[in-house]
C-alpha cells in the first residue's frame, strides 16, 4: 500500500501580524484530503506546517515515513491561503524540493498554484491540482499506483508530458458535501493550538466549514477551488461535527470559515433548532453579506444559534464604489444590518476596502464616515488586490509588471495604478484605524461617564485607548496634508 505524506503550505510565523494575534487555526481543506483519502484505504500522514519555524522541520518525517507521495494540500477554506502570498510560495518550493530529493512524487493543491501552475511544474512539481480536489487526488494516487502512464482521464490536474503542459477536464464539483468524512481532526497535535488560544484569549476556538464556494460575483473576488456554485452540508451533519469538536477537544467558539454562512433558505433556522435541541453551548463567527442578513428573521436564528460575531464585508462607504465591484449591496444595508445586529447584542465587524479603481476623496470620505456611524467592534482594512481570475484582474493586469503578489497579509502593497499614490492609501490606512480606535474609546468613556458602575477593567482600558490615539489621528491628517492630498 502506498504512503502518502500530506501537508501544506502555511506558516503563521512567515506572517508576523497573523502569528502576534495568537489566533491559529488547523488547515481545515488540508484534513479534508487526509480523511478522504484515509477512506479510500490509503495510509496517510500530515505534517503541519501552521506552527512550524521552518519548512526543514518536515525532514524527520520524509526520512522516517518514506513515503510514495508528498501532497502540498493548502487550506482553500483559510483566507490566508486564499492571498496567494509569496512567503508561502516560497515554502511550498521548499517543501517540494525536499520531497524530489527523498524520491516523493510531489502533488499540490491550492488557490496559488492553480493560478501559478508553470512556476510550480518548473520547480519540479509532477502535478497541480484545480478546483475542488480530495476526488481528483485520490483518483490520481490510485491511477499512479496502478501504473498508468496516461493521465488525461483523471479531471482537475495540470501536468508535463514531454516537456508540454497538459491540463485536463474541469473537474465537476461534488454537490452532496454530507457524504465526506469529516477533516482528520485526530491527525492535529491539539495541545499546541488549544494552549496558544488559552494562553492569549482564555478560550479555546476551531474552525468549520458548512459551505463550499458562493454564488455572488464581487468583481475582485478570486474562488479559484471552490467556485460560484454553492453547496451546503445539512444542518444535521454540521451539528454532528460540532457536537464531536465539543466533546472531544473542549472548543468553546468556533468560526464557520463558510464564506457565506447559511446562504440555503431556511438553513440557518434548522441549524438553531438542532442545536437547541441537542443543548449544543457554543458561541461562533461567521462571514456573510448585508443583504442576506436583513431577509426574514435571519439576525433573531442566528442570535438564538449562538452568534458572537458577524464579519461583514462593507467595503466602502460610497454606493459608487460598491456598484463598480459588482457587490450587489447598497450603504443602506450596512447601516441597517449592522443596528440590526448591535441591538440583538451580536458583534459586528467591518471588512473594508481602500484603493479601488476610480476612488476619490469624496469616497473614502463616505467610507470613514460609515465607520465612525457605525462603530464596529472590529475593523480589518485591506487594499484593492488583483488576483488571477477576477474581472478586477483583467482591468488591470498590465499594470502588474513588477510585483503581483504580496509578501505576507500585512503587505497591502498597491501593485496597479489607483487613484492615489501607495504611500497615500498606506498613511490612509492608519489613519483610518487611528480614527477608528479614537471614536470607540470616545464612545466607551461616554458611557463610562453616564454610567461609571457598569463597567470593568476592559472598558476602563478602551476609554483611556482615545488619549493615545488622539494625537496619532491628528499627525496621520499631517502626513496625508504633507503628500499634498487633504482629506
Ligand atoms: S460575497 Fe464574499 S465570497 Fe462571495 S463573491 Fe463577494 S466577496 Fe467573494
């Protein structure tokens, strides 16, 4: 029987602003391909590269396990891997390179080799994996193991044949996701997670995923695996996987990595059903859209689920902005979903976009305004980022000469020609969190005045945040003054 070693490509500790926040996460999508293929009777084992300091770490197992395969299987359910960042390529090279030199066949699978698949085969790859890929892999190690030498029946994989690329059929999505086995849980060394999360947040917390792809088009948005179908677990299986993750590891929070959770209609009130009946006690976050939150009495299931955090991705506060992304949400919306959601007591946080193409100061005007209305709990601001396979790509593909990826998640480097300047929307950037950090310390010492008895040490602490950043807010309008652009 064949062995296979899989791992992946991820290190939080290449990624300084992901490693400090002390927030990590097992490769969900990489536990997947180990359960399906431990189903089809393969031996398997993992190497977790998530809390590792080097990709020379993974040596020990290559030389013990002698293994056929080497699978570098990312976690397309992980934003992070998602960004296609260089540091990661890099490893995933690395990583490849060492199993060429203990005679693996190297298979990989992720959003950054389908877009990149020639620099992956030139570094020695023998295959890339599209698209959804436990099936194909599986299909393709049988194939290998049965001594093929003609691969083009197996759908959703690249190789070279005589020096030629060969890419094959699209490979069909799987629609029924209850018939996988859940992700191979008890491959991860727990302890390191759980104590990390402990540690820095007091509570332990597991990522899910009850989805595969979504159906909307925002025009800058890459699903290079799992797509714009949308395919969803029951209520019922999700439910089994929590309550074992409950049982079993002690989680307390979990985040549905979905990137739009309970899209099906009527999805998210069975969930709350279940698990009220099953006396299922979790809290959780998840990701979802304006407009799906306001239709029926989504906000009041989620609230009664258990919802601690819903990530929303505003995006801008001008309709103008919004409408040139294909986002299909209006301003309104954000406003109304997020007061929705404060007055159930449900956290709300803000994905927001800088640098979109044809932004203006009266838009990034309306975007901080939005903010300041608002008050999310949470704010994660990002930068326009052209990624293969998006509309938004295609627009400015030729600007992209001489960087197209980022380095890290904090990069947020400008690499096509935007209204203004990199240093601009980096100093905007700041100043946007400055005037952010300063209004929700101003609001909390608002209420610490009017009511000094309910509060605590936390708030004590936000309040006193606005002093410091009171004058970082007014040197940031300094520094955009003196790049001679006012906001
Ligand atoms: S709704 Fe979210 S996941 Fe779907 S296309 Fe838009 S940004 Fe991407």
């Amino acid at each position: 029987m064949s062995k296979v070693l899989v791992t992946h490509s991820y290190f939080y500790k290449f990624d300084p602003k992901q490693w400090n926040t002390g927030q990590p996460y097992p490769p969900l999508g990489t536990l997947y391909a180990c359960s399906y293929l431990k189903s089809k009777g393969l031996t398997v084992s993992f190497f977790d590269t998530n809390l590792a300091d080097s990709t020379e770490e993974i040596i020990p197992l290559l030389e013990s396990e002698k293994p056929h395969y080497l699978v570098i299987y990312d976690d397309s359910f992980n934003y992070l891997s998602k960004m296609c960042l260089t540091k990661m390529r890099e490893a995933a090279f690395r990583i490849s390179e060492l199993g060429k030199e203990h005679n693996c066949l190297v298979i990989v699978s992720g959003s950054d080799s389908s877009d990149q698949y020639e620099k992956y085969l030139d570094n020695g790859t023998d295959f890339v994996i599209t698209g959804e890929g436990e099936i194909t892999l599986s299909e393709l190690i049988k194939s290998i193991d049965a001594g093929a030498d003609n691969f083009e029946h197996i759908d959703g994989i690249i190789f070279r044949r005589n020096g030629i690329t060969v890419r094959t059929k699209k490979r069909e999505i799987l629609h029924n996701l209850d018939t996988l086995p859940f992700p191979a849980w008890d491959l991860v060394n727990m302890d390191r997670y759980k104590n990390i999360w402990i540690n820095q947040h007091g509570y332990f917390s597991l990522n899910i995923a009850t989805t595969r792809g979504c159906p909307f088009k925002c025009n800058w948005c890459a699903k290079p695996i799992y797509g714009t179908r949308y395919n969803s677990r029951s209520p019922g299986n999700a439910a089994d996987e929590l309550e074992m993750l409950i049982k079993k590891f002690d989680v307390s929070y979990f985040w549905f990595c979905d990137d739009i959770f309970g899209l099906k209609p009527g999805w998210i009130k069975e969930f709350r059903d279940i698990v009220k009946q099953r006396g299922l006690k979790f809290r959780f976050k998840i990701q979802s859209r304006v407009d799906l939150l306001l239709k029926e009495d989504t906000i009041e299931a989620l609230y009664e689920s258990g919802a601690d955090t819903v990530w929303i991705g505003a995006e801008s506060g001008s309709q103008k902005i919004l409408d040139a992304m294909d986002k299909g949400t209006t301003v309104e919306q954000i406003y109304e979903a997020t007061q929705k959601l404060k007055k159930k007591g449900i956290k709300t946080a803000f994905f927001i976009q800088l640098g979109y193409l044809g932004e203006t100061k009266e838009d990034i005007h309306q975007t901080i305004t939005m903010i300041k209305d608002l008050l999310p709990d949470d704010i994660g601001i990002s930068v326009s980022y052209p990624l293969p396979g998006t509309r938004f790509y295609d627009i400015v593909k030729n600007d992209l000469k001489i960087k197209t990826n980022w380095t890290d998640s904090n990069d947020l480097a400008m690499m096509f020609h935007s209204s203004y300047s990199p240093d601009y929307y980096r100093k905007l950037h700041h100043l946007i969190h400055g005037i952010y950090r300063y209004n929700k310390g101003v609001k909390v010492m608002k209420s610490f005045i009017t009511n000094p008895l309910n509060q605590n040490f936390s708030t004590l602490k936000a309040a006193l945040s606005s002093f410091y950043y009171l004058p970082w807010v007014f040197i940031d309008y300094i520094r955009l003054w003196i790049i001679r652009i006012e906001l």
